[in-house]
C-alpha cells in the first residue's frame, strides 16, 4: 500500500496499529473483573450478564477473518477509520448504558468495530513493511496483545475499583480520538488500492448462528433441562448450521477458512489445543475475580492484582515454550502444559485462602506455566508448513479459536455458577428453617424469620449475593427488652389487681418489675445465644455452600485434562 514514507512515520503507524491492538485484545476481557458491580449495579442474574462478554466474542470470532475483505474493498485506511468510530460509539453505548439491554447493544458494536479494527490494522502494519520487516512488525504486534493479558486484569481492577465500571468502557474514548487523529495524520485515505473481491455474507452469517445458538444451548442448558427441547434445538440447530458452513467453505471460490488446511495433522491438534487452552483460561478469569470479590469479600483492585501472575507467568512461558520448538518433541512440549494445567485446576478446586494468598499465588504461576506451554507451541506448529495465502488463513483460524475457547468457557461456567448459587442458596434456606424451628420463640416469630430467609435466599433469584454478610443476626436488643419486661409487668400487676381487688402499693410494684426484669434478663440471654449460634451456623452454611459453588465448578474440567492427553498424539511424532 504504502512503503515509500519516512521511517519517523513508518514508526508512528507501528505504534498506532500496536495500541489498536492492545485496545481490541483488552476489550475482550476487561469486563470479567467488574461483572460482580455490574451485576449488583443491573440487579440481573449470572446467566444474563454473561452474554454481554459473550456477545462479545461471538460476534469477533465471527467477523475478524470476513470484515479483512471489506479493507480490499473500500480501502483498509478507510475501513480502520470507520471501524474507530464504531468502535468509539459501542464504548460510549456501553459506558453510558443504564440497563442489561443497552449493555449488550453497546458491547455488540463494540465488537464489530473491534473485530474491524484489529483485522484492518494487522494488514496496514504488514503492508508498510518490507518482506525483512515484517517477522519484526508481526513480533511487535504479538508482544503488545500478550502485554494484555498479563496487565488487562490489573487495568481493569484499578479503572473500575477508583472511577467505577462505566469507566471501563469509557476510558476507550480519549484513547480512541488518539488514535483517529494519528491515522489521519499518517495514513492517506486517497488513491487507496482495492480489489474486486467478494464477501461471503452467508458463510459469515453461518458461523456467527452456529456460535449463538451453540452459547445459548450453553449458557440456558442449566436454566432449561441439558435435555430439554429447548436445549436440545439450540445444539442440534447448531450442528446443522456449522455443517452448513463446512459445506459452504468447500464448495465457494473464497472461503472464508480453506478446508484443505484441515489435512494438516498439526494444523488440527494445535486448533484443538488452542481451543482446550483457552476454554481452561475462561474458567479461571470468569469464575475466580467474581469468587474473590464475592465470597472472601476483597475489593477488584485486589482480586485484578491476586489474578495477575498467571497472566505474567502465561506471558514468559509461552515464548519460553517455543523456543524449545525442534529440541523437544512437540508432544511432550504440548502435554507438560496440559499436565501443569491440570494440576492448577486440581489445586484450583482445592483452593483454600483462609489465612493467606499463598495457595492461589502458585496455582497462578502453575495454570499460567501450563497454558503457556500449550498456546505457545500449538500457535507456531500448526502454522509451520504452511506458506502464502494458506499461512494467513491458518493464522486466523487460530486467533479465531482462542476466541471461541473463551467464549465457550464463558458462556458454560458462568451458566453453571449460577445455577450452582441458586442451588446453594436453596440448601442454605432449608438448613435455616431446620434451625429456626429449635429457636425457643413464638411460632408467629419463626414463620416472621423465615419469611425475611426467604426473601434473601430464594426469592431473589439474580444470585446477586456477598457471602454470609447478607444473613444478618436480628437478637433482641435493650429497646425490645424494655418492652417485654414491660408487657410482662403490666400483665401480672393488672392480674394481681384484679385478684386481690386492691391497688398494689408502689413497693410492690417495685419488687414485681424487679422479678419480671430478672426472668426476661434470663429468657432475653437465653434467646440471644440461641439466635446468634443460629445466625453464625446459617452464615457458616452458606459461605459453605457458595465457596463449593464456585471451586466444585474446576472439577468439571477433569475429564477435559484427560481427554487433551489423548489428542496430542495427532501431532506429528518429529519435532519442528
């Protein structure tokens, strides 16, 4: 496109595109630090909420290969410009939102516009490199997206722990006219050259059914029945649509993925890999910032930082992983990570933080050890026999499934988080009214407690809860005791009266409110004790029940550790 610049410009461009990218990958994850405010903020339930990260990534998995045609057709200067102003108008949407649904509008053109964005800016940088140039431009890109993921958690924590979560999304605005203004004073929109090629609208619109109907199957299957019709439809429907695709791609001039890429055995395992990866990514940044901000009650800032390592650690082994490409077989490459991802999510399940952040600080570093071990090889191997076209597309389709892993792992953990709380809350509800019914009170008191238990526990059915602080003990304080003892004391005084047919003198009075006074003081203590050891069992239960409900979620990933062990043997026995 345009080679002939100065170098001073030519670094200005490298730089713009890097942060675009930066920008896109951060978008993609910044939300998972601050859903637990937004879900207090929204009053919505888990399930709900996921979408507005699932919506997300959907559309991006969908788009970001198909939207690079529409650069060859209007021009990729034009494209990347008008991608900043979508992507701008989403952010401002998604800011100002003040509802679920005006969230989701504003996270859904955020992400056409991101997807536009990142694919307009990878070909731009390629295209004012030279051949030599550009293994440099494509490591520069590289390094600034994986900057993300080690510093994107502690970004997100600092933004919304001291601005509030709408800064989240609007702190991409002055960023965003940064940037505008640097294309448009480096980049020319005239004389751009284009191509007269098609775009695949039905291969797209193909692929972007088969995701939401197969993340709805996943994010409902819990709400619905995993057998239900409903369900049922959604996966069937799902399947019917991706062998659409398939069908599509092989029989269209220009597919938006070459099936023939699919004869590669390498090709293959590393986009399966790539897939089980991040899909054990997405259960540790979904579940864990809303479990350490919900259950052991820390602020974001704090979770964004105690979840940070991993992301760190992910960032130095990866590399680390490659550069051992060619001297360890690929396999054994590829199954150490798998191996150390497993023991991060054994321990992960396991996880105790009562006395300090130890444990989750060498779990971090263990599934960032492992995740990186599997990306790292699985993104270069799968690639390395590939050449021109098919290099691009190959490519592609691996950055499309590190979306589509996430957006998997979202859509089916957050869906049974949910589920799990409401189950929890349930139990917790149960055991309260076993309790209650042992407390020495009225009956008309315990149906009023277990009233007010079933507001809190059942009712509100969002899972919209912080531990055991929303079980409050209610004990009868001095205020209530003045008005039993006298309740009581006018009571006998009154029968007393009545009896003897005279007024009692005030000396009598006197010793009866003293002996009503004592024998309330005693019931009052007695009844105290009861509700407070009632309380603090209820509470114990519950932080019980929900810290199971979120730590019991990473044995569901066992089976998924066992079964990656058997798909490395389609890597090719030699090493690269």
């Amino acid at each position: 496109m345009i080679r002939n610049i100065s170098s001073s410009k030519r670094t200005a461009i490298i730089i713009t595109m890097s942060i675009i990218g930066f920008l896109v990958i951060l978008d993609t994850s910044i939300m998972n630090i601050t859903l637990p405010k937004i879900q207090t903020a929204f009053d919505v339930s888990l399930t709900n909420l996921s979408w507005s990260i699932n919506i997300y990534t959907i559309l991006f998995a969908s788009l970001l290969i198909p939207v690079g045609r529409l650069g060859d057709i209007f021009g990729r200067v034009k494209l990347l410009n008008i991608a900043l102003i979508v992507f701008l108008a989403g952010s401002i949407i998604s800011g100002t939102s003040a509802n679920l649904n005006i969230l989701l509008v504003g996270r859904a053109v955020q992400s056409i516009g991101a997807a536009t964005m990142l694919s307009a800016a990878m070909l731009i940088s390629l295209n004012i490199a030279s051949q030599e140039e550009r293994a440099k431009v494509l490591a520069i890109l590289g390094v600034t997206q994986a900057l993300e993921s080690a510093m994107g958690p502690a970004i997100g924590g600092i933004i919304s722990q001291f601005f509030g979560w709408h800064w989240v999304f609007l702190i991409n605005v002055p960023i965003v006219i940064i940037l505008l203004l640097s294309t448009l004073s480096t980049l020319s929109m005239k004389n751009e050259l284009t191509k007269n090629v098609k775009l695949d609208t039905v291969g797209t619109s193909l692929i972007v059914g088969t995701l939401l109907l197969m993340t709805s199957a996943l994010v409902d299957g819990r709400d619905w029945g995993w057998i239900s019709f409903k369900t049922l439809i959604c996966g069937i429907s799902s399947v019917v649509l991706l062998l659409l695709f398939i069908l599509r791609e092989i029989k269209t001039k220009d597919p938006i993925i070459p099936m023939k890429l699919f004869k590669n055995r390498d090709f293959v395992a590393s986009i399966t890999s790539i897939l089980i990866a991040f899909i054990i990514l997405a259960s540790f940044i979904g579940i864990l910032p809303t479990y350490l901000i919900k259950i052991t009650d820390i602020s974001q800032l704090k979770a964004a930082l105690l979840i940070t390592p991993m992301s760190i650690a992910m960032l130095i082994f990866n590399p680390l992983s490659i550069a051992l490409i060619g001297k360890i077989s690929n396999r054994i490459l590829i199954s150490i990570g798998i191996l150390a991802s497993g023991i991060g999510i054994y321990l992960l399940s396991n996880l105790n933080v009562t006395n300090n952040w130890n444990q989750l600080f060498i779990i971090d570093v263990i599934i960032g050890f492992g995740i990186g071990f599997i990306s790292g090889p699985a993104l270069t191997v799968g690639i390395s026999e590939l050449q021109g076209t098919e290099l691009t597309a190959g490519q592609n389709v691996l950055n499309v499934m590190r979306t589509v892993g996430i957006t998997i792992g979202m859509a089916l953990f957050l869906s049974m988080l949910s589920g799990n709380i409401t189950d929890a809350k349930r139990q917790t509800y149960d055991y309260a009214v076993e309790q209650v019914d042992k407390i020495d009170v009225a009956n008309s008191s315990k149906t009023t407690i277990k009233n007010k238990l079933h507001s809190k526990l059942i009712s509100n059915n969002n899972n919209n809860i912080n531990s055991s602080n929303k079980v409050k003990s209610s004990t009868i304080d001095s205020t209530k005791r003045n008005k039993l003892i006298n309740a009581e004391y006018t009571k006998i005084v009154a029968q007393k009266q009545e009896t003897l047919g005279v007024v009692l003198p005030e000396a009598a009075k006197n010793t009866i409110h003293q002996q009503v006074a004592i024998a309330v003081d005693k019931k009052v203590d007695k009844l105290n004790n009861q509700i407070t050891y009632t309380t603090r069992n209820i509470k114990n239960h519950l932080n019980d029940q929900l810290n199971d409900s979120f730590l019991n979620l990473y044995t569901l990933e066992y089976p998924l550790i066992f079964a990656s062990l058997v798909l490395v043997f389609i890597f090719k026995k030699k090493s690269v």
